[in-house]
C-alpha cells in the first residue's frame, strides 16, 4: 500500500479537502491521511511514501523529522533540503540567471548586529554601505522586505532616502531586501504543481485581502503561453514541486515579483471556490504521481535544475537559451 501524508498546522481547509480527494479516486493501493508522528529515530524510514509539508517551515522540529524521512526514502514535497536553504534574494539572483524579468533588486545588512557579534565580525563590511550607488539603481518609490519569509510582514513602501533611512532603523536584526517599485497594469499570482501544472488567477494586491482576487484583468492566450512558460522555468529550476509566482506586467513586460511562496495560500475563504478546487485537484494528481512512482530506499525528492548543474559543473547562464521540458 502507498501511503500519502499531509503534514499541516492550523490550517483545515486544504488538507482535509486534499485528503478526500485522493482518497475519492480510489487509486489501487493508494491511501491520504494527516501524518502522524509518535517518535522519530535517526535513519529509521517513515510510513509513508510521499509526505506534502504545509507547515515544517515554521516548526524546527517538523524539518527536521522530513529531512530524516527524506534520507530513508520519502518523496518529501517541498524538498526540505532546498527549503532550508533558499530565500528570495537568491532567487532574484537566479532570475536573472535564466532570463526572467525581476525588479532591480538588492540585499542590506541587518541594522542591529545579529546576536553573539560585535564591530570585529564586520571587518570585511565597509560601512557606510555605498548609499548613492544603491539608491541610483533602485530609485524611489521602492519597496523594503524581508529577504526571507513572506505574509506581508515587515514590507514598507519607501518614497526616499529620508524614509528610508528612518524605516530601516525599526527592522532590527532582519536581513531586508531594497526593490524597485513595478508600477504595473496586470498583476497575477500563478500555482505550479510538480514543475508542469499551472493555474493562472488574475490578481490585484491592491485590493483589500478578501478583495484580491476579484478584478477585471483577462489575459489572452499568447499571454497566458508566456506565464505558462516563465512558471514552469522558475519551478523547474528552483525544484519546487508546490509553489505561486506572483508576475506583474509592466509595458508588457512580465515582471516576477515573488516567487518564494513553497506553502502557498490555499485556504478556500481565501482563494475562492474555483482556485481551490484547481489546488486540490491538481495536488492530489501529483501526489498520486509521486506515490505510483516511488521507489523504496531510493531518493525520491526533486532537485531542481540548479542543484543538478551545480553537481556537473554545467554553466548556470546556458539556460537562458534553452527550453525546459513541461509535460502536460
């Protein structure tokens, strides 16, 4: 028997739906049900065969245990490996990389000392920072966040050096992003399950949240290939197999503005009814997928294209000009 688990927190929409619908399709030796854990020993294999993480990120201990479940053989979705070690600045760097339009973009140190550091651990940071350089090449407005984390947390919306220099001061010991403002005329937030199944939802962060997602933005199919394209490429390459890519058109530009998002929003008071069946739908054919395909003391998580040109010393730009697979 294949066991899917799904590992979550206060969250109660999407798992249980989630949960139903895998089990509804009565797939031939294929169950769901929430994880349940009540040890967990070093190298000792989980009882399940593919586990979806909505929560780990924000508990220590679940990373752990999926990095263990990881090592013995579960097909882990988001890989934790990779979870641990991303954050948006990178991927803005990566963009770059393979040829995704993102805003101009740069990281600050913290404006307090991170704890159990002096002035000596900075002997390599010059200081002031190049504030001119900085400024000219984002301009103003802009926007300041965290280069990690998400939920609109700790994001201003800057107008000049003045506000800057003021707001930077109350962000303590977070590690904080500098981004030019795309002042856009379409705005949609994208789900991509498995690297191939893409759900385009037009999208206003404007609007208030229970707002969000009613608008009168109707792209045409050309544009709909085009964010198709670009949110397999970014998945692919990150090796997220659940994650939303937010894209902002700007002159026709599709800008990707965050694409960080490995446990995406998709309670149904929030997303709508008909986003949340595609989420559930779509998650529970792919979790399906991963189950049928598993292989037993095998690593079975997905390393993205990154990692895997980083392990053959392939040269990360060549992707510009290439066409990743996307079955459908």
């Amino acid at each position: 028997m294949k066991k899917i688990g799904i590992l979550f927190g206060r969250e109660r929409t999407f798992p249980m739906a989630f949960i139903e619908c895998v089990n509804s399709r009565n797939t031939p030796g294929v169950i769901a049900e929430p994880v349940h854990i009540d040890k967990v020993i070093q190298g000792a294999s989980t009882e399940y065969d593919v586990i979806i993480d909505r929560i780990s990120h924000n508990v220590p201990f679940y990373r752990s245990y999926l990095k263990n479940a990881a090592i013995c053989g579960t097909a882990v979705i988001n890989n934790p490996f990779w979870g641990s070690a991303d954050e948006k600045f990178f991927n803005n760097s990566l963009a770059v990389t393979i040829g995704v339009p993102v805003p101009r973009t740069v990281i600050l140190p913290s404006y307090e000392m991170p704890a159990e550091t002096s002035a000596e651990s900075f002997a390599n940071l010059a200081w002031p920072l190049d504030w001119e350089k900085i400024f000219n090449y984002v301009g103003f407005p802009a926007y300041m966040k965290p280069f990690a984390g998400g939920g609109w947390k700790n994001v201003y919306k800057l107008h000049n050096q003045q506000e800057f220099f003021h707001i930077h001061k109350e962000t303590g010991q977070l590690v904080m992003m500098l981004q030019e403002e795309i002042v856009y005329e379409e705005y949609y937030r994208c789900y991509c399950v498995g690297g191939k199944y893409v759900h385009i939802m037009p999208y206003e962060p404007r609007n208030p949240h229970h707002l969000r997602y009613t608008n009168e933005f109707h792209p045409s199919p050309d544009r709909i290939h085009q964010m198709e394209e670009i949110v397999c490429r970014l998945n692919q390459y990150l090796g997220y197999d659940f994650n939303s890519v937010e894209l902002a058109f700007r002159d026709g530009v599709p800008y990707a503005i965050d694409f960080c998002n490995p446990v995406p929003d998709a309670d149904r008071p929030s997303i709508g009814d008909d986003n949340f069946e595609w989420v559930v739908d779509t998650a529970a054919t792919y979790a399906i997928e991963r189950a049928l395909t598993h292989k037993t003391g095998q690593d079975n998580l997905t390393w993205g294209e990154f990692t895997k040109r980083s392990m053959n010393r392939a040269p990360i730009g060549e992707i510009k000009n290439e066409e990743l697979e996307t079955e459908k």
